[in-house]
C-alpha cells in the first residue's frame, strides 16, 4: 500500500516506523528537515520537506497514486484542508486527519463529502483521556483495552509474590473463578513471550493478559490479585489539552487536583472546570507536593509536554506515598526504562494512538487494532467472513485454525453475545474474533488466514 504521512511529529514518525516493517511504500512531508532527516536515517522510507497543505508539495509527495493519506501534523486546519485537496483534486481513496480542537470534533458535518471529506478523524489526546480514565477506574491494571463495541476487555496484571496466581499453573483459574468465563491470552516474563498452556506456572512479576467480557472484568481482577481500594482522589501535574480533559472527564465521580506551572493557563482551567481544585505551581516541587498531600493521593497522573519534569515528578509522587503514579513520556527509548519500576505506567501517546489507524490500513475487515508492548505485540479484533469452502477460520473449531505460532484467538462475539472460547468452539461467519500476536510480524499471516478465496465473491 503506498502511503502519505504529513508531519514527522511523534504520531507521524511512530506509524511510519510500524507501517513501513509491514513491506508499505511510505513518504512523510514535514517543514522541519533535520526531523525528515533523523526519520530516514533509522527508517527505509522516503522524505520531503515542504508544507502539507500545498498542492505542489502534495503532488511532489506523489498524492496522485497514494491510497491513503495520514495527515498528522500539528495543526487542524493544515490537516483538514490536506485532506480536502486529496479527495477534490486526486480522488485520494482513503483520508485521515489528526484533528485536536472540539469545535470540529463536536460537529461530524465538516468532515463529509460536501466540506473536508475526512474519513476517520483521530484525536490523540481525547483517545489518551479515555485510557488513562480506565486505569483509574481499574487501579490493578496495566492496560485496559476494549473490543466488540465494549463488550470484551483485555486486561493487563503483574502477578505478585503471594498473589492466589503465582505457584500455580493456568488450568487453576478455572477451578479458582469456576463462575465467570475468562481466558489468558498471553504471559510477558521479562519481556519475553511465553505462549499460556495449562500446564503454564505463573511466576511473581509476570505481566498476565487476560480476556474476559466487559461485565466480568472486576470479578476477574479480585480473583487474580489482590484489589485495590476504589479510586477517589487523584492529582493531574500539567493543565493542556489531556490534562484538562481528563479533568474534565473525572471531577464529576473523583476528587481531582491539577498543578500546571503557567497562571494564565490556570486561570483558563479555573473558568472551564465546575469541581476540580486548580493550583499554580510546579510539579517537581517536593514542598508543594508535600504541602497538598500527595501521599493520600490514589492516583497521580504526570501529564505536561516535558519527559524529564514527568519522570521527576512521578517519582516524587511515589516517594511522597502516592498509591499509583502515572508519567506521560513521548520518547519511547524512556518508557521501556521506566516502566514497572517506580513509575507504575509509562504511557506514550503515539503508541496509545496508534491502534486507531491501524485498523484502516490492515488488509482483510479489521475492525480493531490495540497496539501492546511499545508495539512489540498487538491485539486485533478481525471478523470472519465466507464459508467453511472459501474460508479457512468459517466452521472451524479453534484446534483445527492454522494460527501462527505466538498467536492465540482470546474470544469472539457474536451479536451480542461475548464467547470466551475453547479447543473446541466453532467460528461462525460474521463473528468478531479477537486474536492476540504476541510478536508483530506474525500480524500479516494472521490477516491472511482470515482473508476468503476469490471463489466467495
């Protein structure tokens, strides 16, 4: 698939670097040259510096035969008039803009036909504010990630020493939870894969995902480790767009602070938000963070612009006895470094990003991509078409699929039923599969296997 991405910024760059390991024809078109540079000197893809909204520099770029165009840069309107020229003056087939102000958002018209003709409108920090809103919500999770319209979850654990999982094989949760269905689709011990059996023996420090259905996430998660009190209180250190969002999104059912250093920006929080405490301060002050208790504070939520100031406060949060600490890190060499050590979650927007574009340029019907692991490993929800003739997943049980190795299928479902399979469950055509790849360049024969033969058309 040939491919245009406009800006190098850190969403550009970190779908460039997964698209192109997938054999794509990629080019990315930025104004800042030294970043193209750096883009290409780590990456096999093509460069051009020059302005995104241009027609000249798009048609440069190559628009006229591209099939589909990723325009990310930092602004909206540059975004949405890429996508306008694309579609008006090259019939581009596909179009995505990266699109940041509510004000488009909120309005689903200036992006049809007839004004922007933007396809798929993706907006990194609104997708960031429902992630991190999940895991407080969920406290002992990792990650917490949704397939079939939110009817199944896929759940991250670390197992602990003296947890009921740890010492016992995985055959033991069925016996442990006999009711409520769930199923382990893949184990991490020490970054390192290791495909679940039932024979498999849970160590302390294993990161543990399992599947289950939306409804049964917290029974699942008091019977594999020991359950954090409920959520109450949580700080926000940063008050742009995600740490006002989630803000927002939280003081109606939290007890939400927000620390941000510029006092206009303050002033604005203080205006917009009805029920959080807003305080101008900086977030790497251990006297402030004293003086506002921050050991009482359940979760703390590190979420400016800077990834040392969010290291470094996270880790005074900790220190100061703060029970959950989370830090935004936009360079993804700091988040394998910090994550699971103090620091409890390392997020990095462009790889909570990620997966919402993925899903439109998988081959095969994708209907969701969540990308884990710092994009080691991926989740996708793919659904099953043809017959037991024209497909090789249609009227099939699990044990007689041809899954790759390191690829396990977690669940399906059908209408709105959520199945929890086993070796002998059967796949029916029109069932949403959710499959987990525990290594990325198994993703293309996973979407083979649920391509149909010609035959079927």
């Amino acid at each position: 698939m040939k491919i245009l991405i406009l800006g190098a910024g850190q969403v550009g760059s970190t779908v460039a670097e997964s698209l192109v390991s997938e054999a794509n024809d990629i080019t990315v078109v930025d104004t800042d040259g030294e970043k193209l540079r750096q883009l290409q000197d780590r990456l096999d893809l093509r460069t051009l510096t020059g302005s995104a909204s241009h027609p000249s520099t798009l048609e440069q770029a190559g628009i006229a035969d591209t099939d589909m165009l990723l325009a990310v840069t930092q602004s909206d309107e540059v975004n949405m008039v890429a996508c306008k020229l694309a579609a008006s003056l090259y019939n581009t087939p596909t179009r995505i803009a990266r699109i940041r102000a509510s004000d488009y958002l909120n309005r689903e018209e200036v992006f049809n036909a007839d004004n922007f003709c933007v396809d798929f409108s993706i907006c990194p920090e609104q997708i960031l504010t429902e992630y991190i809103t999940k895991l407080i919500e969920f406290p002992e999770a990792l990650q917490v990630l949704e397939f079939g319209d939110g009817k199944v979850s896929l759940v991250a654990v670390r197992a602990f020493e003296g947890g009921p999982l740890v010492g016992n094989p995985l055959s033991f949760l069925r016996t442990h939870m006999p009711q409520v269905e769930t199923r382990v689709a893949a184990i991490f011990r020490q970054d390192r894969a290791i495909i679940p059996e039932g024979s498999t023996v849970v160590q302390d420090g294993d990161e543990i995902f399992f599947i289950a259905a939306t409804d049964n996430i917290r029974s699942v998660l008091q019977e594999m480790r020991r359950m954090d009190k409920p959520s109450k209180r949580v700080m926000i250190v940063g008050g742009g767009n995600i740490g006002r969002r989630l803000g927002k999104a939280l003081e109606r059912d939290y007890q939400v602070k927000i620390i941000e250093y510029n006092k206009k920006t303050c002033q604005k929080l203080a205006g917009e938000l009805t029920n959080t405490l807003v305080l101008n301060g900086d977030g790497t002050d251990e006297k402030l963070m004293h003086q506002e208790n921050v050991g009482e504070v359940d979760v703390f939520c590190a979420l400016t612009n800077d990834d040392e100031n969010n290291i470094m406060s996270a880790l005074l949060a900790k220190q100061g006895g703060a029970r959950k600490v989370v830090a935004l890190i936009n360079r993804s060499a700091y988040v394998g470094l910090v994550q699971g050590g103090k620091i409890d979650i390392a997020l990095s927007p462009a790889q909570v990003t990620i997966g919402s574009l993925l899903a439109y340029v998988r081959q095969g019907d994708v209907a969701v991509v969540h990308s884990l692991r710092r994009g080691a490993a991926e989740a996708l929800e793919l659904i099953a078409h043809g017959d037991r003739q024209s497909s090789r997943i249609v009227g099939r049980r699990i044990e007689e699929i041809d899954l790759p190795k390191g690829a396990t299928i977690g669940a399906l479902v059908r209408g709105d039923e959520v199945v929890i399979v086993h070796h002998d469950t059967v796949i029916e055509a029109e069932d949403h599969v959710i499959v987990f790849v525990t290594e990325k360049k198994m993703v293309k024969k996973v979407e083979k296997l649920f391509q149909v033969n010609l035959g079927f058309f």
